[in-house]
C-alpha cells in the first residue's frame, strides 16, 4: 500500500515517522508547502494533484483544520482512502458531500482522535461497557494549558490554535474531550456553553469554554477547556451508582471506585507516542482488512456537530437541542 501524508507539521512530522516503522519508507510521499524544511528519506511534492497521480491508497491529512474538508474532498474524488486528523473541519460545510463521495466510492475514513488509543480511556471504557460503576449519572472533563507552553519552539501567534480562520480555538483545538465521551456515552440530545475570549492572549480564537452536554442515555456532562492554565491539566471524572472513576492523563494514573473499595492504576511507563502508533496501526489494519475503523466518518460528523452546537448556544445564548 501507498501512502500520501498531506501537511509537514509537527502530526504530519509524527505521522511520517510511526508510519515508516510499519510500511515501507518507497511507499510514503509527502505533499508539503514549498519553503519549509527539506525532508529526507520520502518523495516530496508540492502540488497536490500531482501528488494523487502516484496514486496512493490512502492519505493522511494533517494540514490546518480549515483545509481538512477541501483536501478530503479532492482525495477522495481520486478514490483515495482516508486518515483525517481531528478535529474534522471547522464548521460543516462540505460535510454532506464528503459524506456522499465516501459512500459512493467506498472509501475506508478514519478520524485521528489518539486519546482513544490510551490505556487509561481504553480502561475507562471497558469499566463502563461491562457496568462496574453502574449506570453513568454525570461526568467532568477538562483539558487546559497555556497556549505558548504547547510548542515553545515555536511562535504560539503564528500557529493555527491562534488563528480563527485556521479553525483554531480551544472547542476545535481540544475536541478529543467531546469526542472520548462522545465514546463512552453515545450521541447527544442537548448542548449549552459559555464560550469567551479571556486572557490576555494575542489570538483571535476563544481561549476558554464551559460546555455542558446531555447524552440521550440521560448522562449529563461538563467539559472546561482553556489555553490559560500554566499547570497543564486533561482529567475525567465519572460518577456512576456503583462507583466513580478518575483519569489523570499528565499524572498518569487511573483511580476507580468501587463500593467503597479503590483501586488504582498506574501508566507511569506510557509513551504519549505510542498512542498514534497504535492508531496509525488500527488504521493500516483498517485497510488491509476492509473493516471500518473505530473512528468512522459518521462519528466524526457526529461530533463535530457537537462542537458547532457548543459555538451556536455562545452566539444565541440558548440550549441547541441535537
């Protein structure tokens, strides 16, 4: 199989070089903007249709969020099977037709949400499928750091977090909150948010939001997500009747709460690689056996519609029923 990774960013960068462990490094190309860094070791292109007349099986898409559906489009009008980083676009334009090309040329499409992929969530799911903490009643998550903290490499103001145009801010750029519970809990009935612009940030996207969910099994959520806190912080609480669960991703550690008895895990010997490992070997499987991925197209609309609900309950200051 062939693969085309669209975008040289730092996931681009990630996705090339877990990518080369598990396929040979002839069969992975680059379509990349001219001008920056040269890359050694993969054919490059600069030009995306000319990329697609070495016709790969399949692409993956890691440029900014405000070009994932354009690319996809173009690829997959050329039958090419897709790898989309999340989240998968920006708003939901062109998501119907991109929708209606996979069907029709049925294409395999994956969405790259890596926290699925960590031991601690994969747990977290297992306890909650099997009924260990008993019906779900609510659930906190939150995800915050300080935006030049993320790549100090590299000018925060320059990046696509910072830029509305790009599709960057906190609800886009920190989407895997919504999408874990999206996959703990099902779909959503009802979404209501606080979303502002609060710091003292150089950024024309929103730096903090306060969404709250209700699934149609009745769990009721809140997610905080914010560019500002300078101790970095992605935890999850669960509370169900039996019992009440705690994920910290920075501390790694999984806390479960089972009739008054805990139990704790530990994942301190976790590479925060190896989740897009895992994912891009899920995906890889996904081809060659034809199976549908975990992360369908059909989940990513689904959450992506969560997350434009969250943006329209700011601007009409209502709940948006789903």
């Amino acid at each position: 199989m062939k693969f085309l990774i669209i975008g040289y960013g730092s996931i681009g960068k990630r996705h090339a070089n877990n990518l080369k462990v598990l396929v040979d490094n002839k069969n992975i190309s680059i379509c990349r903007q001219p001008g920056e860094e040269q890359i050694f070791g993969f054919k490059t292109f600069f030009n995306l249709n000319e990329a697609l007349l070495g016709r790969p099986d399949a692409a993956i898409i890691a440029v900014p969020t405000s070009l994932h559906i354009p690319v996809a489009l173009i690829c997959a009008k050329a039958g090419v099977h897709l790898f989309i980083e999340k989240p998968l676009s920006h708003n939901l334009q062109g998501v119907d037709e991109l929708f209606r090309l996979v069907r029709k040329n049925k294409l395999i499409v994956m969405g790259g949400c890596n926290i699925r992929f960590h031991p601690g969530m994969e747990k977290i799911k297992e306890l909650i499928d099997g009924g260990k903490i008993g019906k779900v009643i609510s659930v906190f998550s939150q995800a915050g750091q300080y935006l030049p903290d993320w790549r100090p490499q590299n000018d925060y103001k320059n990046s696509y977090s910072a830029k509305k145009e790009l599709g960057g801010g906190v609800i886009l750029d920190l989407i895997h909150e919504i999408d874990y519970q999206y996959w703990l809990f099902g779909k959503a009935d009802a979404v209501s948010a606080m979303i502002n612009k609060l710091s003292n940030l150089n950024i024309d996207t929103e730096d903090n939001a306060d969404i709250l969910i209700r699934f149609k099994n009745n769990v009721q959520s809140n997610i905080h997500l914010d560019y500002i806190q300078r101790h970095p912080q992605r935890t999850c609480q669960i509370i169900g009747e039996k019992g009440t669960i705690i994920w910290n991703y920075f501390d790694n550690f999984l806390k479960i709460f089972i009739n008054g008895k805990e139990t704790m895990k530990s994942y301190s010997d976790f590479d925060k690689n190896d989740m897009y490992v895992r994912e891009m070997k899920h995906f890889v499987s996904c081809l060659k056996k034809k199976s549908r991925p975990l992360i369908d197209l059909e989940q990513q609309i689904d959450v992506l519609n969560i997350a434009t609900a969250a943006k329209k309950s700011q601007e009409m200051r209502k709940v948006i029923n789903l």
